[in-house]
C-alpha cells in the first residue's frame, strides 16, 4: 500500500497532554520532529522568562512558529519573482511604461 494512503495510530505529547492522532504514515516522521521542537521550544521559554502557565508557553511557542513559518514563506516568494524576472527579457523596442515597470520591479527587489 502507498505510503500517502496507509494510516496509523499516534500519541504525540505537547505540554504534558497526550494528542491521539491518526495520519499517514508519510506524516509521522514530521510530527515526531514537531513534537521534540515544540517541547524544546516550551522548555526554552520556560527557562528564559519563569513562565509556569502551559497555555502562555503554547502562545509564545505558537507566535514564534508563525513568525518563522511566515518569513520562510515571504523569502520563497521573494525568490520565486527574482527567477521570473530574471528570465524576462526587454526588447529595447518595448513601450515606455513596460520599461518603467521593469525599472520599479527591480528597484521593489532591491530594496
């Protein structure tokens, strides 16, 4: 069976609670890997600010999460539009206003 398709039964921890689940299989490793860096992640905030309160360290984990998740993103955009543009060409015929479209693209990339 595909490994996309093929379920199974987890338990992950997450600030002491136990989360049942049922993913792919495909999906279990990635979990895994969540669970430990969202512990590590609670511990850390833990530890830096004497926070006690599970539900604070789940907020400050989660904005931090968001945070990154939604930087990572902008710099896979950013660099997708670099390749488009690098591949378009000009020709030195072009109207006016396509030239200067050009120019405030690259200066926005710039920038």
């Amino acid at each position: 069976m595909n490994q996309e398709l093929e379920k199974v039964s987890l338990k992950l921890n997450i600030a002491g609670r136990v989360y049942p689940l049922t993913v792919n299989v495909a999906e279990v490793d990635d979990l895994k890997k969540a669970e430990a860096s969202l512990e590590q992640c609670l511990q850390m905030f833990q530890k830096s600010y004497a926070v006690r309160d599970k539900q604070d360290l789940l907020a400050m984990a989660a904005l931090q999460v968001s945070a990154l998740a939604s930087k990572k993103s902008e710099v896979r955009v950013e660099k997708v539009v670099e390749r488009v543009v690098e591949r378009i060409e000009v020709p030195a015929e072009s109207s006016e206003e396509l030239l200067s479209l050009e120019a405030r693209l690259d200066e926005l990339l710039r920038s």
